[in-house]
C-alpha cells in the first residue's frame, strides 16, 4: 500500500494497511510467491493497455526518462536494476525506461524543469494517519506537497484524468472531516487510498524502514 505499515491500527488492532489490501484483494505473500503478482491478469491489462493507448495514437514503447545522480554509483546501479525489472515485468515492446543523470540538484535540474517521466521517492510519517499520505497527492490544494512539486496534476489539461483526480480528492476530504469514529474514518481512508492505488495515481515500488531505539513513546 501507500501508507505505511506499522503506523496505525483499528480499535480492534488491525494495520490500518490490512484494510486497503483486503479491500485490492491481495492474497497474503508466501516465501515463494508475492500476494501482489498475479502474471495472468497483468499480461491481459498490458494487452488491454497497449490496444486502447493504440486506438488515441500512442505509439510504442512509450518511454520514460528516470534521473538519478551522475556522481552517486549506488543510484546509477539501483536505477539499472530497475530497469530491467520494468523490462522483464512490462516487455520492451510496450515501455522503455530511459536512465539519465543530473549534476548536482534534481530540484533545479530536473524536478522544477519539469524534465522527469516519474520519480521514486518516499515520505515518511510525520504523524500517524493517512491524511499525512494521501493528503500530499490531492488536486487543487496547495498543501498537497506531492501533487505541487512532482506530478504537476494541476496543470493536467485531460479531463478523464482531472475527474479521477478530483474523486480522490473528495474521498480524502470525506475521510478527513470524520473526526468523532476514528474506525469509520480509517476505513473512509483505505477506499480513498484502494481508489488511488487502481488508478495508478501513485504506484508503491518499496518500503524502508529505519529502526529507533528509544525508551520516548513518540505517539
């Protein structure tokens, strides 16, 4: 999921996150195989895909360009890793991952420029709740940190994608005004974040967690 495992749970202690992958019905990982793949079923969206993008005049492979930083060996490796995996996963007749490098600073370089396809990046919790996530990829208000400096979905001119846009952000909102069930308004949460993650408005491709020895109860 988007939000974090581990970061908030239920009055009944379920991981808030167990409610958005019951909900995307994503069966539970093994040590052989992961709940999330499902081979059959991509290779048809990946065919639906292509025939659909086809019929607006997309050609193919779409290409996007991924910046990392020319002087730091370790993202220039990730990024070759994960390029191939966007090749073994999604074919090289259907999206080719272009790597490119920026000097010093992606912000000045790339991201204010506007010169980037995606980005991986990551936000940690800041408080536990899911406004502090999906709050930072909502359309049209100025606090949602995500949408203002990387998609740029403000200035997006399709109205499909502004409509779906504009869902999401009504189910976060709707979400965020229940304050006297915090149950409801987790659950409220997870629908807003399941309707984000199936339109791939933000697609997850890690977690890292950093461990903290403290004797302080930070919530």
């Amino acid at each position: 999921t988007y939000t974090m495992s581990g970061t908030l749970y239920t009055s009944d202690g379920t991981d808030y996150t167990k409610l958005v992958t019951d909900r995307l019905g994503i069966a539970d990982s093994t040590s052989e195989t992961s709940g999330r793949v499902d081979t059959e079923k991509a290779m048809a969206y990946k065919k639906q895909a292509m025939t659909e993008l086809a019929a607006k005049g997309v050609t193919f492979p779409v290409e996007m360009d991924f910046y990392v930083a020319a002087s730091n060996q370790t993202q220039v490796d990730n990024a070759a890793v994960f390029a191939q995996i966007i090749s073994d996963c999604l074919g090289d007749d259907f999206v080719k991952m272009n790597i490119k490098t920026f000097v010093s600073s992606q912000a000045k370089e790339v991201r204010i420029r506007r010169l980037h396809s995606f980005v991986v990046n990551a936000w940690g919790a800041d408080y536990g709740g899911p406004q502090n996530f999906l709050g930072q990829e909502t359309y049209g208000e100025d606090s949602a940190y995500y949408t203002m400096n990387y998609s740029n979905a403000n200035d997006a001119t399709d109205e499909k994608l502004i409509a779906v846009y504009q869902e999401f952000t009504e189910l976060v909102n709707k979400a965020d005004a229940i304050t006297d069930d915090l149950d409801a308004r987790y659950a409220a949460y997870a629908d807003a974040e399941v309707f984000m993650l199936e339109h791939a408005l933000t697609i997850p491709t890690y977690i890292e967690v950093q461990w903290q020895l403290t004797r302080v109860n930070d919530y």
